[in-house]
C-alpha cells in the first residue's frame, strides 16, 4: 500500500503552529490535545509527530524511539485525564473507517460508561 501523506491536514497545521490546541502532553515524538468537539467528558487526541497517515502507516513506517513516544503519551493522557475506571482508545482508519483527519490519530475517550463498541 502508498502512503501519500498530504502535509495541508489540520493536526500539520496543529504540528507547525499554525493554529492552536488545547495541549494535554507532549514529548519529542508525539502530542496529546483536546478534540474540539468532544464525545464525552474525557476526549483527547493523540498524534505522532511524523507524517503518518493511519494506525497501519505508523506501524509500518514509523521508528521504534517514534512509536514508543507514542504510547508514552497515551499512557500520560490517561494518568492525567484520571481514566482509572476505564475509556476507548478509537483509530478510525480511510474510509470505512470514517477517518476525516489523514493524520494519524488516536482518540481516547472515558469519563463516563461508553456502551458497546459498535452499534451497526
Ligand atoms: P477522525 O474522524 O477520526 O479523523 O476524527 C477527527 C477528529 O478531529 C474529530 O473528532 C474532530 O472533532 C477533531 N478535530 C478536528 N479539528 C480539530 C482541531 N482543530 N482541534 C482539535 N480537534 C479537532
């Protein structure tokens, strides 16, 4: 599969500055902020700093030191967000995956009980 990564997404412009977030955490390799429309009380993302489209690219492509960023910021969202009772970390991935920002994301969502997974 090709990766075209387009460098004109909102989280690049987040990246660059370019407009502005409501930071939870970063580190060298990834940054954690509040989406802007949240779906339950607890809703952050977190994204690397690398131009990775999707879960799959940055499990492709991306280093060992990136990807271990990564997760060093999920694990800092949660210890920070107070998520001890539980959330959902949620990569909606192209199309059938109804990804609107093709700059790889995950969401993690809690403060409240979620339901199930899917309603289809
Ligand atoms: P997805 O459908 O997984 O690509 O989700 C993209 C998410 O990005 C949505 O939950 C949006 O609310 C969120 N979002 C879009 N623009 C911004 C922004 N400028 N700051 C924070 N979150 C945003």
């Amino acid at each position: 599969m090709e990766y075209a990564y387009d460098d004109q997404n909102i989280f690049a412009k987040i990246l660059r500055g370019e407009i502005p977030n409501k930071t939870v955490y970063e580190n060298d390799h990834a940054l954690a902020f509040h989406d802007i429309q949240p779906q339950a009380p607890v809703h952050v993302l977190v994204i690397p700093k690398g131009p990775y489209m999707s879960l799959d690219h940055f499990a492709r492509d991306a280093s060992a030191d990136e990807q271990a960023g990564f997760f060093q910021a999920v694990a800092a969202v949660c210890d920070q967000m107070g998520l001890e009772e539980g959330f959902r970390g949620i990569s909606n991935t192209r199309g059938h995956g109804v990804q609107e920002v093709p700059h790889y994301h995950m969401h993690i969502i809690g403060g409240k009980p979620l339901g199930r997974m899917l309603s289809v």
